[in-house]
C-alpha cells in the first residue's frame, strides 16, 4: 500500500507559537478518525498505535462507549490516580457537554502537526472542542454523520481524546499540535503504562508535555511552555525506591499543609516554588522570586493561631513530619502590627527607605509562635506596652523569644 506525508501547519499557529498565544476559544482543537475505502472507519490515535510502534491496542471491555473510556482511564490508577480520577471525570462529562451537529460541516483544526495517511484514506474531523465561553455554550461539537459510523471502542478513544486534550488546553503547555495528545492516548490503549516504574512514567510525561503530577493532594510541575515558545523540564529528583524528594510546585492550584494556606487559579509564572518532600508531604518551600514579583495571586498564607487573625504571606517555609509549620520567613514593606496573646508586636519603617524588611516567626510542635522578627531592631515601648521593630537603628535585626504564656522574653526598652 502507498503512503502518502503531509505536515498540516498554520502560519497562524507559528506566529501563536512565538507569542506564547493560547487562543483555545478561536482555534479549538479536533479529534480525527481515518475513513478509508472497504473499512471500518478508524480513530487517528489508534492507527497510530501501530505507526508508531507504541504496542498493541487492547480494547476495554466494557459496553459503551462513555463506559469504555472511563475504564481506560481507570489504566493509569497505578501510577497517576490523580490523571485516572481526572480523566474518568471528563468522560462521564462528555455527552453532557456535546452538542451533536447533522449535515454540518466542522472548520478544521489545525491541530494535526505530523500525519501519515493512507493514500486511500480520508481524515475527516469528528469532534472539535474548546472551553465554553460566550461564544459556545457546549465544550464538544460533534459531527453526528461521522460519530455513528465509529463503533463504540471508536467512540471512546475520542472521548478519551478530547479527556487528555481537555487538560492539555488549560495547562502551561501552550500545545500546537495534537501529535503528542494522541501519543498519551495510544499509550493508554496499550496498556503500557502499567509496566513502567514511576520515574519512566513521569519522562514519559515530559516527553508529552504533559505539565503536572499530583503527589498527596499536592501538583507538581513536570514542565511549561516558555513566553518564547520552549517547552523546559522541570527537575524532579527521587530516590532508588520512587519517592519524590524535590520538585517545583505548579502555581495554578489550591492545597492547604499544615496551617499553611495557598490558593491560586490567574497566575502568569507557571511555578510557585521549589520543595523538599517527606514520604510525600512538604518539609521545605522557597517560593519562586519570579511567582513573588508577578503578583497575580498571594504567596502561600497562614493565619497565626491566638493572634488577632493575624496572616503571614512567607517566602520560605519550614514543616516537621507531622506537617506542622515550624518557621516562616517572609517580607513586610509597610507599618505592622501583630497582637499575640495579648501582647502587640509592630514595625515601625525607616521613614527614608522603601526597602523590604525580612521577618521571621517560628513555632514549637503545637503552633505556640515561639519567636518572632519583623525586620528591625526589637525593644520595648513602656508607655504603650508593646514591643517594636525599629528600621533606623544601627544595630540592624533581631528576633524576640516568646514564652509559653505569650511574653516577650529579655527585651531592652525602647530610647
């Protein structure tokens, strides 16, 4: 049989390419399916299986096509239960969020990238998909002729498609093409993933851009697209048994560890920070200066138990095992006060400097802050019983011990 190459490619895309552009509302992207002369019409990503030499197809055994691409899905519980309970939801959300179209034609995606195609052959685009907005209510326009030509395990390897592809459209992966989306997908029907050991697994990932790993409640970062248009790996390290034991932590997420708080969805820096991990919990977080500067979203927060609801936003964070906050360190540019047990601790800034101050608070096991420094000089104010940080004095910073009970502890008076 004769085969016949072509690279679909936009100009449009490459420019998009060099803008960092992600323009998913104008563009989309598709899932295709091969129909060819005297056969069954067949999915582009299971074709490829074979084209690509990545296994062979095992076909779920379930019956419908939704039930079958949930228990594909169901294939990366071993090692991504995160990816697997992602996936299965976008499954079951398929037929809710499609709009089956009939004798309508759907604008190509270019979205191809590399494909061999049969010469008697034709790749007609069955679904198109983009994130609902004003301008589509429904994620999903199915084209209606071509989906009841596929047969049911057809059908879901274009759900399961448009699952992965619905996460890549939403990550730091500014993806252009689909050759890689596909990949994921036939590596799944292969049953490959089973077999690989967690570190193979997460190259792999790389490999496909694919952008995070969730460890414990917690997303990774595997990688993002640079504003020049580069994918960069990100550098996890493990151990000889898998566990993790560094990585960055993806910025566009929520998880809470310990007392601390952090919350995000509108960041323009694709990495929080760089932790250290425990048996998958945080011992160490040094957040990104990059993600510090940007300021779309706050840094990670913990409000200050026996406090006024006092918040620390910190820079560098400490936990023990149990994932408790043992230190934070952090910055102030402005007049603070913090009342703690009773007694009031402030900054008081350098009138002439607009410089940050370093702070520093620090807690025993059960969350009694234990030491504190805001940035400059500790004394005590007699007449309005408090303890300040002074920004002008020559002696430069300090910290204040706490006692259990909540005073200050061996503190000269302010002059």
């Amino acid at each position: 049989m004769r085969f016949c190459q072509f690279v679909i490619i936009s100009l449009l895309s490459l420019i998009a390419a060099s803008a960092h552009a992600n323009n998913w509302y104008d563009r989309g992207n598709a899932g295709f399916a091969l129909f060819c002369t005297g056969k069954a019409p067949i999915v582009l990503d299971l074709y490829e299986v074979t084209t690509r030499d990545l296994g062979e197809v095992k076909f779920s055994k379930a019956v419908t096509a939704v039930d079958k691409a949930v228990d594909l899905a169901s294939r990366l519980e071993v090692v991504d239960p995160a990816r697997a309970r992602q996936y299965k939801e976008s499954a079951l959300d398929f037929m809710n969020s499609a709009q089956f179209v009939t004798d309508l034609g759907i604008r190509k995606t270019p979205d191809l990238g590399l494909v061999t195609v049969p010469t008697d052959c034709a790749l007609e685009q069955v679904v198109f998909q983009r994130n609902p907005s004003i301008l589509n209510k429904a994620r999903y326009v199915v084209n209606s002729n071509l989906w009841n030509q596929l047969d049911a395990d057809n059908q879901a390897a274009l759900i399961l498609h448009e699952a992965i592809y619905r996460e890549v459209i939403n990550s730091t992966a500014n993806e252009l093409f689909s050759e890689r989306v596909r990949i994921f997908n036939g590596v799944i029907h292969a049953q490959s993933v089973r077999s690989l050991l967690k570190k193979d697994y997460l190259k792999m990932l790389q490999e496909l851009h694919l952008s995070t790993y969730e460890e414990n409640g917690i997303k990774l970062s595997l990688g993002y697209t640079t504003p020049e248009g580069f994918w960069m790996d990100s550098e996890v390290f493990m151990d000889n048994m898998g566990r993790i034991l560094s990585a960055s932590l993806a910025a566009n997420q929520y998880f809470g560890h310990g007392g601390m708080e952090y919350a995000c969805i509108g960041s323009t820096v694709p990495e929080l920070g760089r932790v250290t991990l425990d048996e998958g919990n945080i011992r160490t977080l040094r957040v990104n200066p990059d993600f510090a500067r940007d300021g779309a979203c706050n840094l990670p927060m913990l409000i200050v138990p026996d406090s006024n609801g006092f918040a620390i936003f910190g820079k560098m964070w400490f936990f023990d095992r149990a994932k408790n906050v043992i230190r934070v360190d952090g910055t102030l540019t402005k007049k603070t006060q913090l009342t703690y047990k009773g007694k009031t601790y402030e900054l008081v800034p350098d009138l002439f400097k607009t410089d940050e101050y370093n702070t520093t608070f620090i807690f025993d096991k059960k969350m009694n802050l234990i030491e504190i420094g805001l940035g400059g000089t500790p004394c005590l104010n007699e007449t309005q019983d408090k303890v300040q940080f002074v920004q002008n004095l020559a002696s430069g910073e300090g910290t204040v011990t706490i006692s259990a009970s909540g005073e200050p502890q061996q503190i000269p008076a302010c002059h």
